[in-house]
C-alpha cells in the first residue's frame, strides 16, 4: 500500500510542478491524474494488484471524505481506456459548455450580477447566425452579424433592465433573468418555430474522421472545438497579462477602484 500512495502522491506533485512551471491555469492534482492514466494505459500489464488495492480501501474507508480522483483511475484504467473515443468526444463537446461557463463567470465576478438568462443570448446569436445565412449564404458574415444583433441587443436590455439592478439583491436579479429566460424562449418559439435548425457547414469542414469501422466524428465540431480552446487561452492571457485584464481583476475584486 505504501508503494501505491507514494506513486499516487508522486503524480499529484508531478502535476503541480508541471502548473507552476508552465503557469497552467489547471489545478496540479488534475494534471497528475492525467499523468498517472497515461502511465497506466501505457503499462503492458496494467495496474498492479497492489494498485488496486490501495484504490478499493482509499474507496471503502474515505467514502465520506475527499477521494482524489486517482482512485478511480487506478481501479477501473482498462474501463477508461476502452471508453477511450467517448470520453474524448465528450471533452471535445464540453469546450463550448466551457466558453459559455467563463462569459458568466466574469460577468458575476466583475459586475456583481446574476445572470441566469445568460445563456440565452447565446441561443439569441445562434438562432440570429442561422437567419442571416439564409439571407448571405455565408457563415462567416452570419457568425459577424449574429454575434454583433446580440451585443446590440444586449446593450439594449442593459440600458432598459440591468443598470437598475445592479445595486439590488442578488434576489432580485435571479428574479429578473429567470423571467427573462421564459421570455426569449417564448419569442423564439414565435419567430422560428420549434423545428431543429442548422446552417450550411463550409466544404472544407463538411467531412469527418473516422474512429472505428462504426463510428466517426464530424470536422467541423473539432474545429469549434478548436475555435473556443483558441478564445479560452486568449481570455486567459488577456486577463492574466495584459494591463486590461489586470484593470478587471481589480474590479473584481475592488468594484469602487
């Protein structure tokens, strides 16, 4: 056992050098956990009996505690590694829930707002893309102008509702965007119905890699996923080194200053 918990700290620690030197904005003990599943897919035999073990009485006996997540990387690798493609596919799929996680989080942390209906001004901008390609018959110019009706309109709804509530309870402002949630979906219901929609992918990303002799993945997903992994590294270097982001993690924090 004590072999097992001296590699499982060993990977930890690995993790957290490889953060501090490369400055990742990821906590240590999940890069080490990437390590050690790496390591362990590696490994020709697998883990060890003693591995696994360990990991069935860290499970038994820290039940109600903070397991760390090499427990179960360490009972069920061969699991993981055969669910390989999924999870790849569904980290892929979770970059843009990612994108749209860090809108909201800076504009709670900065402005002090709650905003529930926050994802509904990317529905706005989705369905507002899909309505000027109809009409351009480019998804870039759709992708412009939708995202710029949505700024306008949010702007608007700024000017009309939000200003009056930023000194108001949290309460208040949960109140406020949860309507609102029920109002864009009514309207967009109304103006587009309740059909599934979709716009034209370009050729050079209307084609797809192929996993298994059953299964494959559309490009064009990679590349969005591509496209929010490119703005999440730019929000974090805007933020973390550019005099900008030092003025809104001062705001953050002091709102007055």
């Amino acid at each position: 056992m004590t072999a097992a918990l001296a590699l499982l700290l060993a990977f930890q620690l690995a993790g957290e050098a490889l953060r501090v030197a490369l400055h990742l904005p990821v906590p240590g003990p999940v890069i080490g956990m990437a390590l050690l599943l790496v390591y362990l897919i590696l490994r020709p035999e697998g883990p060890s009996t003693e591995l696994r073990n360990t990991a069935g009485g860290l499970l038994q006996n820290l039940s109600l505690l903070f397991v760390p997540a090499g427990t179960g990387v360490m009972l069920h690798v061969g699991r993981l590694a055969d669910e390989a493609w999924p999870i790849a596919i569904a980290l892929v799929a979770s970059t843009v829930l990612g994108l749209l996680a860090a809108g909201l989080t800076l504009i709670f942390g900065i402005m002090g707002v709650v905003n529930l209906a926050h994802g509904s001004f990317y529905m706005l901008g989705a369905y507002l893309a899909y309505s000027l390609s109809g009409h351009f018959g480019s998804l870039a110019l759709a992708i412009v102008g939708g995202a710029l009706l949505s700024v306008v309109f949010g702007l608007a709804l700024e000017w009309l509702l939000f200003r009056h509530f930023y000194h108001r309870d949290h309460l208040d402002q949960v109140l406020l965007t949860f309507g609102l949630i029920y109002i864009f979906e009514e309207l967009r219901s109304i103006l587009w119905g309740d059909d599934v929609h979709g716009v034209p992918i370009p050729k050079v990303l209307d084609w797809s890699i192929p996993l298994t002799d059953t299964l494959s993945y559309p490009v064009y997903r990679l590349f969005i996923s591509g496209v929010c992994i490119a703005l999440a590294v730019a929000l974090y270097l805007l933020i973390s080194k550019t005099r900008l982001g030092m003025k809104i993690r001062a705001g953050a924090f002091n709102r007055d200053m």
